[in-house]
C-alpha cells in the first residue's frame, strides 16, 4: 500500500533543508549501496555522520512523532536515521529492493526496513523527470510530490527513480522497523483506524466506535511486536 503524508514539513522547514543541504558535501550514493543495486545507482548523497544529515534528520524524526497519519500508516517501532540523495540532470537509481536489515550509523543496534519513506524536498516545477516508480501486484506506481510531502511504501517492493532530465531533485529517505511486519496487517490496521477516526468526527453511534475500537486494539495486540 502507497501512503501519501502531506505536510510532513513546513515550507520554512523545507527552505531550511534546501539551504543547509546546498553546502553539503555531496558524494557518490553507492557508499550505501549493496553490490545488486551499487550496478544501477547513479546519484548522490551526504555522509549519514554529517552535521547536515543529523541535523536535518532530527528536525524530519520530529515531525513524524507529531504526525499522526505517518503513525497510524506505519505504526513505527524504530525509525532509521533520514539519509539525504540528489539528483542532477541524466541521474537515476534503476530497479532495485532495498536491503532487509541496516546497521543504524554510529551504533550496534539494526533494523529490518519495513517501511520505505522519501520526503521529497525540492518543489515540483524545479525538475523534469526522476519520478519514484514503485511496484506492486497492480503494476508500476509513479509518484512524485510537492516540497515536504513524503510516500510510504512496502519496503518489500521493486522501486526505482526515473532519470531526472533537467533541474535538482532533492529529497531525505529512510525505513522504519513496524510494530507490524506484515504489509496485508499493517495496511488492515491502517483502514480499521481511519473508519473509526470517520465514525467519531461524523458522531456516530457510542457503542458500536467502542467495539470498533477494541478490534482495533485486539488486532494490534495480536500481531504486533516490540
Ligand atoms: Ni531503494
């Protein structure tokens, strides 16, 4: 399931981003890259030590404690350290799946990536082309989304970003570890949730949003993990 979060920054936030992320250090994004995907990966990106990625990911993992839908979606347990990548003109990152599990940077502590995330931070109209392309059983998604909005999406899927053909495509990524591992799970969960939220905001019936509600819990209960 594709979630999209509008909002997740303010523009003033994002114009803090583009203005700190114009004096980084850009390197070749295939330092993190694995050996499969290092073959079809041309973009950059900061050093994840840098004062630039921890700074700037502090301020987008702050955002997304307040933000409620990026927590219904994704129900995080741990949420990987945002990394940052651009892309200039004739720049892509061909098919590729994201690696399973990371070493968090600076620690001994792993996650298992089973959410995908890209907030995108550069504005529509400053590039042509570098869509995220991702697919699923209904085919090849393509999405792209104005400066502070972010997808989420299964990590478990095939993903790509198309060449971009002129202008700068910047954005952050990162993966979250779910309370939820499964896709099928967490997506029920998801709806289950935003029909109760519709239910209480139109006032409907007390007791059946209380049932509702204990399914919700009962199901999170039942296959989450912590
Ligand atoms: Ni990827």
């Amino acid at each position: 399931m594709l979630i999209h979060i509008p909002k997740v920054l303010t523009d003033v936030q994002v114009g803090i981003c583009r203005e700190r992320l114009a004096q980084a250090d850009w390197r070749d994004g295939r330092a993190t890259a694995g050996p499969q995907s290092a073959q079809v990966k041309a973009n950059l990106q900061i050093d994840e030590g840098s004062a630039e990625a921890r700074e700037l990911g502090k301020t987008i993992v702050g955002a997304l404690e307040r933000n409620s839908l990026f927590i219904s979606a994704a129900l995080p347990r741990f949420v990987y350290p945002p990394l940052f990548n651009r892309y200039e003109s004739g720049m892509s990152f061909g098919t590729h799946i994201d690696n399973a599990i990371r070493q968090v940077p600076g620690t001994v502590g792993r996650i298992r990536t089973d959410v995908s995330a890209t907030l995108f931070l550069s504005a529509l109209e400053d590039y042509e082309g570098g869509a995220l392309v991702v697919e699923d059983a209904y085919g090849a998604h393509k999405v792209k989304l104005p400066a502070g909005d972010m997808v989420l999406y299964p990590a478990t899927s095939l993903h790509s970003v198309s060449p971009v053909t002129s202008g700068v495509r910047l954005a952050a990524f990162f993966w979250v570890q779910s309370m939820v591992k499964d896709d099928g799970e967490r997506a029920l969960l998801f709806d289950l949730d935003s029909a109760i939220r519709d239910l209480t905001a139109a006032e409907t019936d007390g007791p059946a949003i209380v049932k509702l509600t204990g399914c919700y819990h009962n199901l999170l209960r039942k296959w989450s993990e912590m």
